[in-house]
C-alpha cells in the first residue's frame, strides 16, 4: 500500500478529524438538552471553521506529496499521470468543490 503522507502529517490531520468529531458530537448534546439557539449555532460555525482547517491540511499534504512529490516518491493508487495543465484543472476542481 503507498502511503501518500508521513506519520506526523497524518497524526495532525487524524487529530483534527477526532476533534471535529467531538465538536459534532457536543452539537448533538446541545441539541438534545436544549440549549440557546444562538451557542449552538456558534458551535456550528466553530466545526465549520475546523472542517476548513482539515481541508487545507489535507490539501497542502495533497500538494506536497501526490502532486509535487510524486516524481521521487511515487505515486499515490488513485492518482494518475498527468501535464501540468491537468495538475492545474485537478486543483482547481477540487478547490471549487471544496470552496462551496
């Protein structure tokens, strides 16, 4: 199996996913003892920001390792081949999918 990020990148980027979780998870609880709308929309934005957080990291490691580390480092399963111009419509993609 290719690992497509060291150990340290991916720790960093599973310990976000487990806090995002338990933000999502305390919105749940919120909910269920019925609390101030307003701290649970908070709340809500505070994950929203973290989700974003996770994004970013995940894509500078994208970047970094499947894409500009490709050539010395292989290559992850899923990627393919491809010229720059292809490298740029990818990201671009993924990032007007990720920006939604």
């Amino acid at each position: 199996m290719y690992v497509f990020m060291n150990d340290e990148t991916r720790e960093k980027i599973l310990g976000r996913a487990k806090r995002i979780n338990g933000q999502v998870a305390g919105v749940q609880r919120m909910i269920e003892e019925g609390r101030y709308c307003v701290d649970i929309l908070n709340q809500i934005s505070a994950v929203r920001s973290a989700l974003d957080a996770l994004g970013v990291e995940l894509l500078t490691s994208h970047l970094e390792t499947c894409v500009l580390g490709a050539e010395k480092d292989g290559r992850h399963s899923a990627a393919k081949a491809m010229k720059p111009k292809e490298l740029v419509a990818e990201v671009r993609t993924v990032l007007s999918g990720f920006l939604r």
